[in-house]
C-alpha cells in the first residue's frame, strides 16, 4: 500500500468515525430519526462512496487513468495532508458546534435550532465545507483529473443539499435565518 492510499485510509477512518460517532449518539440521545429521507442526501451518499472508492482505487493500485502530475510528488503531498487536516478541522468544529441540531438530510417534522456560534460565524454549511476540503485533499493529492471531475460533480450534489436545507431553514426560522443568511457565506469567504 502507497503513502497516498494509507493518509485516504486514516483521514477516512477520522472523517466517517467523527460522522458516525456522532450520527450514533445523537440518535440516541433524542430518540428519534436523525437522517431525513430526502432523495438528494441519499444520492449524495452513494456518491461519497464513490468517490472515496475511486481515489482508493487510484492510490492503491497507481494507476495513471487520468494522471496528471502538475505538481512534484512531495508538494502534491504536502497539499493533500493540508486541506486532509482542514477537513477533519472544519468537520470536528461543524458537529461540535450543531450540537443537537445536527442532522443528516432535511427533515421537516422536526424544528431545530439555529446555529449561529463557533464555525457557523464563518460558513453556514461547514460540514459540507469539509467534505468539499476531502474532494481538493485527494484531487490534488492524487493529481488526477477524473476525480477532478468528479469533485465538480460533488460540488453540484453538495450545492442541491444545500439549497434545499436553505428553503428548510428559511422557512422554519423566517426573519432570523434571514438575518443569519445575509450576515454569514454560504461556503467560506464565498
């Protein structure tokens, strides 16, 4: 196993376990669902499996489909351990700071609180931040161009949750998210 297939490995076992962990636990502490059935968290999912299995893919067995080596091996490296860390930091902070209003997905019957504290100071979405950090991490980590695509791709997948939880959010809160909405970026510094 290569450098790059083991760092994919480890940042997933930290990124998931954070996930799930806290998926886990919140669950039971309220009692009731946590992941909504909305068709677009859904594909999205299925999508980040892809995505993690085609870089794995591409690390393990170094193939040169789409390879396109614009940077040295160490500084491809270096930027792939870089945005790998402002992931797990970005991600840490996002479930940290959500606290009980986490959830997976919209889901309608029930009123969460809006988050305004700790991370959601600089980007309403950090969690979706964090996987769109994994999509650069191993994009440039790996230098290739199919997952340059499909980190495009994601963008889109990541952008639709995020409208849809906007229109959600909008409507629970009104004039508050309204508020919260003009003050802080969708994504960070955008």
């Amino acid at each position: 196993m290569g450098d790059a297939a083991l760092l994919i490995l480890v940042h997933q076992l930290l990124f998931q376990g954070m996930f799930f962990s806290k998926n886990i636990s919140l669950r039971r502490k309220l009692g009731k669902p946590i992941r909504g059935a909305n068709a677009e968290a859904t594909l999205s999912i299925g999508f980040f499996v892809l995505f993690i299995g085609i870089s794995l893919y591409f690390a393990w067995s170094g193939s040169a489909i789409g390879s396109t080596h614009l940077l040295s091996g160490q500084t491809a490296m270096a930027a792939g351990i870089v945005l790998m860390l402002a992931s797990l930091g970005v991600g840490l902070a996002s479930l940290k700071d959500l606290g009980d209003s986490w959830r997976v997905g919209v889901i309608e019957e029930q009123q969460t609180t809006l988050v305004e504290e700790g991370i959601y100071r600089f980007t309403r979405n950090p969690y979706f931040v964090a996987y769109l950090l994994l999509f650069a991490a191993y994009t440039v980590l790996l230098q290739n161009l199919v997952l340059l695509v499909l980190s495009c791709i994601g963008w889109g997948m990541i952008h639709a949750m995020i409208l849809r939880e906007e229109k959600y959010l909008a409507t629970t809160h009104g004039s508050a998210y309204q508020a919260y909405r003009a003050r802080v970026p969708r994504y960070l510094l955008l």
